[in-house]
C-alpha cells in the first residue's frame, strides 16, 4: 500500500546528525498514518557541487536519483524539506548558480503538489564569524575551498533574499528562520546541547502546517542516539563501505 505521506529530507551535516530523531518523531507523530522517507543527506553535501568528507565525497543532491523516484508518484502525500544550503557557497559556488538550483527543486517539488519546508542560512558572516574566524573553519572543513569572505557574506544574503521572495509567492513553500540561536561554537553546526531543540522546531512547524500534532519535542537522549546512529553509518556505509546504503538513502 501507498504510504500517507512521503517526506523528501535533504540536508548536509545537521540533518546527518539529527536523522534518526527526526525521522522518529515526524512517524510518531503521524501514526497510525503509514510514512516513508527518501533521504539525500551528508556531511559536506552540496545542492549543486560535489561535496564530501576525508575520503569520500557525495553526489550533488540536485542531481541525485530520488528525484526520480517511484514513490513521488504514489497516492501519497510528498512532504519536502531543504536544510543545510551554506556548503555550495564555500565550494565557490556562485549565488546564481546555487539560486537556480535550489529553484528547480523547488520547482520540482511544487509539481508533486508538494507541501515544502526550506530552512534559511542562519550563518552571518559580518556578525556571527568575522575573518580571523572564517578563515579557522574554512581551513578545518574547507581545507581546498578559494572562497573569500566577502564572497560568502554577499551570497549568503542573496540567497536568503530569494528564499524570502519565493516563499510570498508560494502558499506551500514555508521558510523556517531564526534557527541560528542554536548553532555551536562553529555557528555552522547545532550544538550538541541544542540540537534536539532545533529540531524539535522544525520537525513541530512542520507537523502543525500538515495539521498534525506533534507527540511533544524531540529530546535530548533521543538526539544523542541519533548522533551515534549517525557515526555508525559515517564509518560503516559511506567511508569504510562494509555496509550497503539502506533504502531510501540516496
């Protein structure tokens, strides 16, 4: 049988790290509804760039081949969330480009009659890094990355700009903001102390917007288990490959 809803989850590092919880809550709370999920996840994804860690890299997530998947085409309905943006910008790529990619998923998703969820950059480079700053992270988890920060603070904008604009367009587009009051230390990542409640956030608005309620928050030990689910696929699937990619993982 069709499953009730289809939820489509993209993301980079933050929803790596916060998967199993997510995902845990969201069938959770829709049950007894049937639910399933189709996932392009990752640290160092990019939308539109190749982007990876240590030795092993992922393909953009723009061009991966869930798109094309049979279940967006079932009874069911497809819920899509795009999280993780920043990484395409401190690969170099441009603000036009990373606009228009995002543009077509989100394109794509609308013809599904797809009820969407995008989550801002919540970095900002002026006010939240400054350079000494952004040139330490850069060199930790960007090591061959060119990018200036004069260039990563003007796409930053840019891009948030568009997703404000395409949301008042679109009553099925929902732009999440506000999430950078819990970032950790790097500004990038959730801390680790955080991390539940921001996706307790997003998991709540995304659930009340599909007129569901949501079965509490997400807590904090369900958090610290996803985390460690998390490493084991990091090492076992993705870098060491001992394990193959489960379905549904794209």
């Amino acid at each position: 049988m069709d499953p009730a809803y289809v939820f489509v989850l993209l993301g980079a590092s933050n929803l790596a790290r916060g998967y199993s919880a997510l995902t845990r809550h969201l069938s959770e709370s829709i049950a007894p509804d049937a639910v399933q999920f189709l996932t392009a996840l990752g640290p160092g994804r990019g939308y539109c760039a190749r982007g990876g860690l240590l030795n092993f890299s992922y393909s953009p997530i723009g061009e991966c081949k869930m798109m094309q998947s049979e279940s967006l085409k079932s009874s069911g309905r497809v819920v899509v969330l795009i999280t993780d943006i920043g990484n395409d910008i401190m690969y170099g790529v441009s603000d036009a480009s990373l606009i228009g990619c995002l543009d077509a998923l989100i394109e794509n998703s609308l013809r599904w009659n797809a009820e969407i969820f995008v989550t801002s950059i919540h970095v900002d480079a002026s006010k939240d890094l400054g350079k000494i700053s952004f040139k330490l992270l850069k060199a930790i988890f960007y090591p061959k990355s060119s990018v200036t920060f004069e260039q990563v603070d003007v796409t930053i904008k840019k891009v948030n700009q568009y997703l404000q604009n395409k949301t008042a367009q679109n009553k099925s587009l929902h732009l999440l903001e506000g999430l950078g009051v819990y970032s950790g230390f790097d500004k990038i990542h959730y801390g680790l102390f955080k991390s539940h409640l921001a996706w307790s956030c997003i998991a709540n608005d995304m659930l009340v917007a599909l007129n569901k309620k949501p079965v509490g928050k997400i807590g904090f030990g369900s958090i610290v288990i996803s985390l460690c689910e998390n490493l084991s696929r990091l090492f076992t699937v993705d870098m060491l490959r001992i394990k193959k990619r489960q379905k549904g993982f794209f």
